[in-house]
C-alpha cells in the first residue's frame, strides 16, 4: 500500500531532550515536507526537501533540523525541544509539480 | 505566513444538502489543492485544479478558481455523514516544495 509512515504516533518528553521523528515513503516520491499543526494557526511548513540532500527552510525552521539521506526517509529532528514545539506533526510527500502531498498519519509530541 | 483565507469557518448542514466552502488568496499560484482532515489524523488530497482551469469535477466535489478574484470554491453535492470534516485549500506556486495551507472550514453533517 502506498504510504507515509510516521513514527511515533504520540510522543512525551521533558524540555532539552533531544528526540527524532521519523518519516518514511514507499512511492519513491522526489519532493517531502515536514508541517506542524497547531490551532488557530493552520499548518504551517516546517522543512521541505525536492531530492536526496536538497533540503530548505519552510516558514516555521527555527528549533528543527532535518536530513535526506536516502530518497524514502525525511527524519525531522528536535535537538532541545522546548514547551513552545508541543504540537501536532505531519510528514508528506509528492511526485512533484501540481501533484497533491500525501500526508502521514501525524505525531502529537507533547514537551513538558 | 498563510496564503488563503477558508470562508466560512464552520459550517453546519443537513445531510443531502450541498456544502459550498470558499477560499481566498493573495498572491499568483500555479495551483490549487483541496485538502480534507478527519479529527486529528492525516490530510487527504482531493482534488487539485491548475491556475488555467476555470472548473473541475471529481464525483461529488466540484471545484471552481476565479484567479481574477484569486478565489476558489470547493462545492460538496448530497453530503453524507463521512464528509464530515476540514477542509483545507493550499495553493502551490512555481515549485512543487512549496504548498501553503489555509485555515481551514469545519464541516458537520447532521443526520
């Protein structure tokens, strides 16, 4: 089945502990996107990256890191996460231009 | 920075009647995605209509974009109780990396 995995599905964790978020897709798609949801604001895009090792900065990167090793996994990384990114996270994925994303089934990551 | 604007914010129907949401924007697009999000979970793309196109239909959704007004209209015909949902616009612009999300409309079907 084509998809995107995300992993974990919920997350707790103290302030200052650094924690990855994993995403993977199985429809060799070249584009990738890391998004938050939070309410009131919408999603908002994070990290993108068009191709393995050409990544960049959405609207929200600060507090975030990313890679793109391999063309699959786009792992979103929190070095010292603070109360400030408890949200919802979603990772998706496109063939690229005007096609839609598909997007995994999400991560509420809670810092406390 | 959000790109459109959901109007309204939420709407409540009947089931069998038709839900109109609408969604406005700033600057030039390529495109236009609709997006749907059942509580908490992952976004569905429905359906995605290019900025040369007036009109387009996927089984009970139509879609409309007046770039002239930088507006589009998602239009949902005989709801049913599994439209129940948000429902998202992103427009997409020369690159495909980079889609912005609107607020989105919360749609409640009643029975």
């Amino acid at each position: 089945e084509a998809q995107v995995t995300q992993n974990p599905r919920y997350l707790i964790t103290v302030t200052g502990k650094k924690l990855t978020v994993t995403c993977s897709q199985n429809m060799n798609h070249e584009y990738m996107s890391w998004y938050r949801q939070d309410p009131g604001l919408g999603l908002r895009q994070i990290y993108y990256s068009m191709n393995v090792e050409v990544t960049d900065k959405g609207d929200v990167p600060e507090g975030y890191k990313v890679s793109r090793k391999e063309k699959r996994n786009f792992p979103l990384i929190l070095e010292s996460p603070s109360p400030n990114q408890t949200s919802l996270y979603f990772c998706a994925s496109s063939p690229g231009q005007e096609r839609g994303y598909t997007f995994g089934s999400g991560t509420r990551l809670t810092v406390v | 920075s959000q790109q459109g604007e959901e109007d309204p914010q939420a709407l409540s129907i009947q089931e069998g009647e038709n839900a109109t949401m609408n969604c406005s924007y700033k600057t030039s697009i390529n495109n236009l995605q609709w997006y749907r999000q059942n509580s908490g979970r992952g976004l569905v793309h429905l359906i995605l209509i290019r900025s040369n196109e007036r009109e387009k239909h996927s089984g009970r959704l139509r879609v409309t974009l007046d770039t002239s007004k930088k507006s589009s209209s998602l239009l949902i015909t005989a709801s049913r109780a599994a439209d129940t949902a948000s429902y998202f616009c992103a427009t997409g612009g020369s690159s495909a990396s980079k889609i912005i999300f609107g607020s989105g409309t919360r749609l409640s079907i009643r029975p």
